[in-house]
C-alpha cells in the first residue's frame, strides 16, 4: 500500500513505474512493426507467385503439378510446361515439356518432350517397317558411327528428311530429321518417338548433334522423366 502521508514514497513509486511503461511502450512498438512487416511480406510473396504463374516467362515457376498421363501420375514445375494452360493438376491427353539433358557433343541439350498415352502414335522403329522404307531414295548419307542415314523420296512429300537408324538392332533406334530452314545453329530439327518404361509414349523433338549419343539417348529421357515420376 501507497503511503499517502509520505511525499518520498509517492515519489520513488512513480519512478519505478516510468521504466515499465518504457518496457512497455517499446514492446508494443515492436509488435505492431513486426505485424505491418508480415502484412507486407505476404502481399510481396502473393504478388511474386501471382505474377510468377500468369507470366510463362519468369524464370522461377516453383509451383508443381501432379499430372496423370495414362495410368502414370506425374510431379511436374510449372517452368517445365511450356504452355501455360497445361499448368493444371487433374488428367491431361497430352503435356508438352522442355528440358535440359546431357545428350549433346557439348553437354546440356533442350529437348522438347510430348508425353502421350501408348497407342496415341506410332513409335519410330514401327514407321521404319511400315512407312520409312518404303520411301527411302538410292543415296545413303554418313553421319553418326553405328547410324545409317536414308535421305526420303521427294514424291512422298517428304523433301529434306532424312531418317537415320540403327540396321543392327532388333528394336532399332529410329530418328527423322528435317533440313533445317536456316544455318542458325541449337535448331531441334529431329524428332523420335519411343515408348516408356510406364506403358506411355514420349515424342522427342531435338538437336542433330544429339544423334551421336544415340546409344543411351533413350535411358538418359527415362532417367530424366524418373524423377518426375510418382
């Protein structure tokens, strides 16, 4: 209790209050800067991630899709689906991706890569028997050890194509490519069908430099498509 007749007392009970109001004061400060500063920092991020998945051109799409494709269900980000309205979750008949694989002379190659249910499109090494060699020309061209390369009869609609496959093999690796419309070079001017190890089917489009790692080409696109499985 306040001693009322003793002016001392009243004195040193209102100094002892003058830092707990300090204390006090200091720590509602603090609070209500932290709290603006949270406010602010969840408008940035939901502008971020906005602008991040309406923008295909932002480099930092981190939000995943998990996308069946047939009977496979896929984890795939966002900045590796080219189209923006395939950024979904749920079934899809097609996804289109691109990516970054170690098939080229120099390294890192982009593929782009059409992810399909099996039966949707023939493979390459279907259309070597039943289409491609019945319009190969006379003239065999040389190219990557191991390939043989058959340019395709101009009456087949086919002028500047060239198929390039493997005579050895019983399930032989089988690529199309076209000439390209300039010498501007990192042109995806090939393209193999072939189907995977989860019963579907990916249409591979690529570089021409890719063909001289044709012998693992096929396990370095499953490989790739693994770690996107689930």
């Amino acid at each position: 209790m306040v001693n009322l007749s003793n002016p001392t007392s009243i004195a040193e009970n209102q100094r002892a209050d003058i830092p707990l109001r300090s204390v006090l004061y200091t720590l509602a400060v603090i609070m209500l800067i932290a709290a603006l500063a949270g406010l602010g920092l969840a408008y940035g991020l939901r502008g971020y991630f906005s602008a991040a998945t309406s923008d295909p051109g932002v480099p930092a799409l981190v939000e995943r899709h998990s996308v069946t494709i047939g009977a496979q269900r896929y984890a795939i980000p966002a900045s590796l689906i080219g189209d923006p309205a395939q950024r979904r979750d749920g079934f899809a008949e097609r996804l289109d991706l691109t990516l970054a694989l170690p098939i080229s002379e120099n390294g890192l190659s982009e593929v782009d890569i059409t992810l399909m249910p099996r039966g949707r499109v023939r493979t390459s090494a279907a259309l070597l028997d039943s289409v491609y060699l019945h319009q190969f020309a006379d003239t065999q061209l040389s190219g990557p050890i191991g390939l043989v390369g058959k340019p395709l009869e101009i009456d087949a609609g086919t002028q500047g194509e060239t198929v390039w496959y493997d005579p050895l093999s019983a399930g032989p690796f089988v690529a199309k490519c076209m000439r390209p419309v300039n010498d501007r070079i990192g042109t995806r001017t090939c393209m193999r069908v072939l189907s995977l190890s989860d019963r579907n089917t990916a249409i591979v489009t690529f570089e021409p430099s890719a063909l001289g790692n044709w012998r693992s080409f096929d396990e370095t696109v499953e490989n790739a498509l693994a770690m996107l499985r689930l």
